[in-house]
C-alpha cells in the first residue's frame, strides 16, 4: 500500500507528517527473536502476528505501522508502480539479487502473473538472458515486451526438451499444478530453483537430476529493511515499471471476479 503520513506516534524519529510511504506484507516484527536480531525481520518467529494487519488492512483509508516498515518513495515513482514494488517486486527481486546479480545467468521465469512479470523485469534489467515459461500462448508478445528473451509453452515437449541442463536460476511464482519433472530437467549442474508463489498443488519430480547436477530447490520470502530499500532504488534508477490497471476502490469485488476469470499478466491497483 501507499499512503501520505498523517500522525507521528511518539517513538517515531524518521518520518515526519506528509511524507510519501510504501507498505509491503509485513508492518511489525517482534524485535526480539533471533531473526530479528539478524536483521532478517521478514523471517520473524512472530510472522504470523507480523504480517497481519490489524485494525485494518490496506483497503482502509488509514493503517498503524512501525514507522521501520513504512519506507519513504523516491519522488519521481509513481504511487501504482511502488504498490506493486512493495509486495510482488520485492518478493522476487530478494532472490534475483540473490542468485542472479552478477548479470550472466540464464534466468528462467515460471508463471507470467503479478509475480512473474516483475521477475522478467527485475533479471533483465540486472542484464541475465531470460527465457519466459507459461501455459498460456498469449502471454508470449507481453512478456518480450517486458524484456524476456525467449518464451516457451511448457506444454511444447520439444522446447523442454532443447532447454534441458540449461537454466542457472528459475523463478517459480505461479500457483497452478505443473510438470515438475520437466522444470527440474531444465536447472543447470549448480542451478538453483527458486519457490516464490503459493502452489496449490503438491510438488512431485524424480530427485535424481537434483542429485547428479548438484541442483537446489529453495524458497524466499519478502525480505528485509536493507533489500528492501534496495529494490526501491534500483527500480528508480532503471525505471521498473510494472504493468498496472488503476481502478476505484468501489470496483474491488470487480478486479477480484477479473483476476479470477483471466488470470492477467498486469495487477490492479485500487485508489481509495
Ligand atoms: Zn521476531
């Protein structure tokens, strides 16, 4: 969510009324269990309490936050684009800074939604050859635009097949069932993949190509002050853009239906 500062609690030392904020998932963290300690406050023993609004959530015309999980907007951002960046692009762009900063890895994109198409984005403009995956062929002139280099139906067997061994990072964020078996073929000897998106479905592959080729499966979740502030300078400074429809806030059970039916590349932002 994004919103102006309208009152300073009395502990606050770094925002002052009228300032421009950015709020992702998380709006406090406990401060004392070991995460915390480390500075890897996404990852807080306390998540549960952490990450769940209360009184209200980001629908409502104002929220409670610790003033160190609402970030300040460079100027010149859009208030839509930072909506996203606060959530879809700073769950995916804490494991391609991770695996896939150096700018030379081949970067394989599963799922082409709110998640998927900040991804694309994200490993292109860190200058990685990115290969899109989907089950949906009218993705494909979308997500070239986006800066994806190859697109692939993972329905196509030949293509899985060419694009065997190959992949040093995949970005896993759709929820949907999948081949599994077909996905973990494709990560490179030492290629990692990556679990970004809440499958709805179990996870089945044969682990022997997992073993062979040294591979890794792993997740990552949200991430921490310093990334975060991170990101929202790095999309200033190569003008991430995610793909955005505005809509009124009287028009949420509206987008709910649509993201529902047509399960689109773009993510709707609501303004109250
Ligand atoms: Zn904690």
């Amino acid at each position: 969510m994004v919103g102006h500062v309208t009152e300073l609690g009395s502990a606050v030392t770094m925002l002052k009324a009228g300032d421009r904020v950015g709020i992702g998932w998380q709006g406090r963290s406990c401060g004392k269990c070991e995460w915390c300690l480390k500075g890897e406050v996404q990852l807080c023993d306390d998540i549960d309490q952490c990450g769940v609004w209360r009184p209200y959530g980001g629908f409502s015309t104002s929220v409670v936050v610790d003033e160190r999980f609402a970030y300040p907007l460079p100027s010149g951002m859009p208030s839509e684009t930072a909506a996203v960046l606060m959530c879809a692009g700073i769950s995916v762009y804490n494991p391609i800074s991770r695996y896939a900063s150096s700018g030379d890895k081949k970067v394989v994109v599963i799922g082409l939604g709110g998640l998927g198409h900040m991804a694309i984005e994200f490993a292109h403009m860190f200058g990685n050859e990115v290969t899109a995956i989907s089950s949906s062929p009218s993705k494909h002139e979308q997500v070239l635009s986006l800066g994806a280099d190859h697109f692939i139906l993972i329905s196509d067997r030949e293509a899985m097949r060419k694009v065997r061994y190959s992949f040093d990072v995949l970005m896993y964020t759709s929820h949907g069932n999948t081949d599994w078996t077909a996905l973990v073929n494709s990560i490179a000897t030492n290629g990692s993949l990556v679990v970004v998106g809440f499958s709805d479905f179990p996870v089945t592959f044969d682990p022997m190509e997992l073993v062979v080729h040294q591979s890794s499966m792993t997740g990552s979740f949200i991430a921490n002050h310093e990334t975060m502030r991170e990101m929202l300078a790095f999309a200033q400074e190569h003008a991430i853009r995610p793909k955005v429809e505005l809509m009124p806030m009287a028009e949420v059970n509206t987008a709910i239906q649509r993201l529902k039916d047509e399960h689109p590349l773009q993510r709707f932002v609501m303004v109250n």
